[in-house]
C-alpha cells in the first residue's frame, strides 16, 4: 500500500504512453484530470493485488473511443460517480476499489482521477500490461470471464448497462452507442472479485509505469552511456529503426483511429525507409518492406532527443523518432492469446514471430 500523489502521476503518465505502444489516448489530458482530481480531493491510495480481500467488487474504469476525439471533447467530471452507483445498484455491493484496464496516456490516469474523487482505492494491476484498441483483448477474456454487466455514461448524462452473451457483443454493442454519443465514453466493465483479479490480471503495471516514466525523465543524466543506449537498457527495448516521420495517413472510423506512418531513415538508418501500421495503437513495424516486429508485441514510438513517447494522434510530419520493440506480457504469446491479439486477428498477413526473434542479428538491442 502507498500513495499516489502529484509527483507519481507525472510518472506514471509519461511511462504508460510507453506502455500503451502508440494509444491510450494523449498523455498530457490524461495527466491533467488526474492531477485536478489529486489535487483537488488528495492522494490516492494503490494497492497490491493481494492487498485487496478476495470477496470484494473491483471494477476496471475506462474511456472507450478515438483518443482523438477524447481531445476535444474532454470529460465533464459527473462519470465517475455514475459508473460507481449504476455497477454498486445492480451487483447490491459497494465497489471496493477501481483498476484500469490497460496502459496508455488516459486509460492509466481516468481511475487515479475516480479514485480521488470517489474516495477508492486504486488496484495497481490491469488486464492487458499495454493498451489494446478493443475491450474484449484482455487477459481476462483468457480467463472466461464476461466483460458485461458493463456500465456507459457519456459526458451528457446518458448512460446504460449492457448485459451481453460474448465479450465480442460487448465491443460491438459498445461501440456503437459510443459513436452515437460522440465518439468517447467512459466505461468500466469486466466486474470482478478480488480473488479473480488476483488470479487473472497483470500485476504491477502502475509501478511499472511509474519506473519506466522516472527512467524517461532521467534518462540524459547518464555519463557512461549515450542516452539513446541508456534508455534502450532501461527500457528492455529492442531498437527497430530511426527517422523522421515523411508521411501519415490517418482517418476515425468506428470509433478508432486507422492509420499508417512513414519514416525516412536518419543516423545508421540514413538511406532506408520504414513504416508502421495503426489501430488506436501500433500494430506492425517493416523496415524496407521486411517486417520487424508485430502485435502483441509494443511496437512505440519515442522522440530522439528527450525520449518522450508519441502517441498515434500526435504523429506529425518532420518529427524524428526512435522506433523501439519491448516484449509483450506471455500470456499473450499463447495460442490463446494470440487468437485475441495476434497480428492475423488485425487483418496482417504475417504469423507472429516474438519480438527478440525477429531483431536476433538486426539493429542494436539490448
């Protein structure tokens, strides 16, 4: 049990864009309503998986959507307490304690911000140990268990429960009250005791995400290595390739945001080319036509100087980047998993290849 205060969520928020392998929504907004909420209602309160008792209600908390959208449309304040009473009424029992449901700029943040402002504690695990773009991918669908009751409110009031009979109706019947309601909601779903959160969930990622975020932000401070080296070592990350983005395709369609990004090699990378295929986050990486990392596997994107990652939405002509591959959580390099997640899931023609196999001989890694 420890706190988290001001100084955890700048951490925490910059390691879980990492984390969330190009989505999870901007960082920045996610970062600012948790610091409102903290600041306004005091610090939070994160627990241990095995802190929490075994017969009590915890519920992942969420925004659903375009993290584009999110942007701009904001959150009004109102949701969290929604989703607290509509899931306390229909289950009879007060929810113990929130968790988030993945890692990502927002997603890691909006249960800091409910937790403040509801007086929870926050749960310091997640069912995915990076961001996925549709909420049947969690470690939990591995588990059999439903994703439904799953309570939707939107920044207006509306708000609904659905009850489903597979977690893909979950997503598809989410989605579209979703893009009815202007393309972002907040959500929480996939209730669950504390003994099957113990059982099923990834364990750690808010430290995790803090640990990766002090990294980031201290990252230059080392003398004995480039920062570049330092931060690949820190990071476990594989380095795919490094450039300056020449090209972005993107377009929301059915609540997520589709794309493609293409760089143009810089440094030892000078005179190839690369490119990156998206949904919310990064799917694939190919570096000259050759693919060198795919879901679920992270496939992010970091600036070159300060390491900062960049997000799907803040992809911009002219930027230089450093391509970085980290190793996906095992579960999900299970057939079962990778039935969820894999690449052909996403429509790519590849079989999945784990991350340090692909890179065995190729550029620097660590």
């Amino acid at each position: 049990m420890r706190k988290i205060g001001v100084k955890e969520i700048e951490d925490i928020a910059l390691g879980a864009a990492l984390l969330g392998a190009g989505g999870g929504g901007d960082p920045y907004i996610g970062k600012l309503v948790a610091l409102g909420a903290v600041k306004e209602c005091g610090e939070v309160t994160l627990l241990s998986p095995d802190e929490v008792p075994n017969d009590e209600l915890v519920i992942p908390i969420a925004m659903m959507g375009a993290p584009t959208v999110l942007a701009e449309k904001g959150i009004g304040g109102k949701e969290y307490q929604t989703l607290f009473e509509m899931v306390s009424r229909f289950f009879g029992k007060k929810i113990y304690a929130f968790m988030p449901i993945e890692a990502g700029g927002v997603n890691s943040m909006l249960p800091i911000a409910a937790c403040a402002r509801l007086g929870l504690p926050m749960v310091d695990a997640d069912g995915m140990g990076r961001a996925f773009p549709e909420l049947q991918m969690v470690t939990f669908t591995i588990g059999g268990m439903s994703a439904s009751p799953m309570a939707l409110t939107d920044e207006k009031g509306n708000s609904v429960i659905f009850e489903t009979v597979t977690n893909h109706w979950t997503e598809e019947l989410a989605r579209a009250v979703t893009m009815s309601c202007g393309g972002a909601v907040s959500v929480s779903l996939y209730p669950m005791t504390g003994a099957q959160m113990k059982q099923y969930a990834v364990r750690d990622i808010v430290t995790r995400s803090q640990r990766l975020g002090e990294a980031i932000r201290l990252v230059r401070n080392s003398s004995e290595k480039s920062p570049e080296a330092h931060f690949l070592e820190l990071a476990e990350g594989y380095k795919l390739f490094k450039g300056k983005i020449a090209d972005v395709l993107r377009e929301t369609r059915g609540g997520f945001n589709f794309g493609r990004v293409v760089l143009s090699g810089i440094g030892e990378c000078k005179g190839k080319s690369a490119s990156i295929e998206f949904q919310n986050e990064n799917l694939t990486a190919a570096v000259e036509g050759e693919i060198v990392a795919t879901t679920p596997d992270l496939i992010c994107l970091v600036d070159t100087e300060t390491f900062v990652p960049v997000t799907t939405d803040a992809l911009k002509y002219g930027k230089r980047v450093l391509v970085v591959g980290l190793k996906c959580f095992e579960l999900w390099r299970s057939q079962e998993g990778l039935a969820l997640v894999g690449p052909r899931y996403f429509g790519c023609d590849t079989d999945y290849i784990p991350l340090e196999k692909r890179c065995k001989g190729g550029l620097a890694h660590v």
